[in-house]
C-alpha cells in the first residue's frame, strides 16, 4: 500500500474492537500514526486491553500507534487525546469517531437512563472528541473529520430507538461541521457502514455475516481522511467493498388549498410533492432559502 497519510497523526475511538479496530489498522498501514482510544477495561492472556492489542498490532507491521483507555462520554478524555497526539508527534490531521454503543429496546420500553446513556456515548462523546480534535486543526489549518453513524440515522431500526435517534444526531453535527470547517480548512464527513461485529453480529442477516468484513469498509475510512479528499459534507455508506452516497432530499413545494386541509388532502399533496425533482442542500438556511423564493410573497426591502 502506499502510504498516502505518511506522517499524519489520526485520533480513532472506539478503536479496540471491530470497525474501529479496522480502521486504525488500515491507517496505520497507510502510514498514519494512530492514537488508538478504547475504553474497554477487560485484559488479555497477556495483560493487554483492546486498544493496547490495536497498537501492538500496529507495532508489529512497522507502524506506529499508541494506546488511550478513557471513556468518550468524559470530556476530559477528548482533551487527552488531542494532547496525546499533540505531545507524541506535534501534530494533529484526522478525528475518526467509531465509538458506540447500541442497548436494543422499542421505542416506548426504553429507560430514561438508557436512552440518556446512549446519547450520552453516541452523541456528546462524538461531539466532544470531535469538538477537541476540531479546535486543534483549525489552529493547525489543516485536518479532517470523520464521523461514524449508521442507516439507523437515516432510516430508524426496529428495537433501536435509542441507537437511532443518536446516530440521526451524529448525521447532522457531521453536516454542521462540514459547513463550518473549510474556512479554516477542515472538511468533515459522515460514514454508515455495514460490518459484521460484536455489536452487530446478534441481528445481522445471517446470508450477508461472512461478506460484511469491517476489513472491507476500513479502505473507504482510510480515503475520507486522506489529505488529498476533496470531499466534504457527504453520508458515505460502504459495505462488503462497495460504496453508495445518501443525502437529505426535499421535492417540489405544493401549496395549500384555500378550504380546510383534511388528513386524505395533505397525503394527496405530499404524493404530488414526491413526484416532483428531488432537491438537495449544503445547509438548512440554503433549503430555507430555496422553499421562500418558491412560495412566499416577494420580499420586500432589507439585505437580499
């Protein structure tokens, strides 16, 4: 492989176990130095937890990588990881966030503990990391940003509420800060992939287990973060080597009718909204915009 991040420096949560410990394997053999965080507490026959495992590997393969055990959910661990990074190499080019966690329940059995427990790890653990490592590389001027999600964001998954409403979350801060980073020349962007893993392993169709390699998702990972991407703002989803791009789409404005608006009325009109051409937008304000000049009066006087 030729080692396209050569010298960067590339924070990875979640980076002990399944797609995170792909991720910072194929990064590192990209020649990225990797700063492998996993909070999981349980050793080894060798005394080693999981993101210690990851850097050994690394090691091993000629790469370098060091180890960080603390919990995402703790702001306090997102300000050691960019000083871990910052101190061991001075320099910091690449966030990825692949940490998470995903207790299934239906939607009106969830705990309120639970549910605040998940959005605590999957939202403001991503959030804060990402936040941290964003700070540093805008000082730096340079850097990339990769937020993991997950279909269930786009899409909601039965017994997930909790782990879908948090990866909706991750979707749009990925978007929010793929609008505010270029001026300071950060790009960010989101992934949604299909892999096999410990956590996902329980509901996975079992025709697609072998195919669903996190091996196999790990190269699309590598590229989002490579320096030369030109990408930013995109929902990648990659699985069993392949990729496809998703988007938030609005279609066509219809307008009310002047009488009341019955339940079989509004269905009618969003059916002819649907037919229309799909619309998508770099930011709220842009599809903001785009709906005014489609249906409100002309606007009169102030700045355009």
């Amino acid at each position: 492989m030729i080692p396209r991040l050569a010298g960067r420096v590339v924070v990875v949560t979640g980076g002990g176990k399944g797609l995170g410990r792909a991720f910072a394997l194929h990064l590192a053999a990209a020649g990225a130095h990797v700063v492998v965080n996993n909070r999981d507490r349980v050793r080894d026959v060798h005394g080693r937890r999981a993101a210690d495992a990851v850097v050994a590997e690394i090691e091993a393969a000629g790469g370098r990588a060091v180890a960080e055990h603390g919990e995402v959910e703790d702001p306090a661990t997102a300000d050691r990881l960019v000083a871990l990074a910052l101190d061991r190499w001075g320099r910091l080019d690449g966030c990825l966030t692949s940490a998470g966690i995903n207790p299934l329940a239906l939607a009106h059995r969830v705990e309120p503990e639970e549910f605040a427990r998940v959005l605590a790890v999957n939202v403001a653990g991503t959030a804060q990391v990402a936040g941290a490592c964003l700070r540093a590389m805008r000082d730096q001027g340079s850097g990339r940003v990769l937020l993991v999600s997950s279909g269930a964001g786009l899409h909601g998954e039965l017994a997930a509420a909790a782990y879908a409403a948090s990866k909706g979350a991750v979707v749009a801060l990925a978007r929010t800060m793929a609008i505010e980073g270029p001026r300071k020349g950060v790009a960010a962007n989101v992934l949604l992939p299909y892999a096999t893993t410990q956590m996902t392993d329980q509901g996975m169709d079992r025709r697609y287990v072998d195919a669903m390699a996190p091996e196999l998702v790990a190269p699309v990972a590598t590229a989002l973060l490579d320096p030369a991407c030109p990408l930013n703002g995109q929902v990648v989803v990659a699985a069993a080597g392949a990729v496809r791009t998703a988007d938030a789409v609005e279609y066509d404005p219809v307008r009310l009718p002047d009488g009341p608006l019955t339940g079989p009325d509004l269905a009618g009109l969003l059916a002819t909204s649907r037919a229309g051409a799909p619309r998508t937008f770099a930011s709220a304000q842009e599809a903001f915009l785009d709906l005014a000049a489609a249906v409100a009066p002309t606007p009169t006087g102030g700045p355009a």
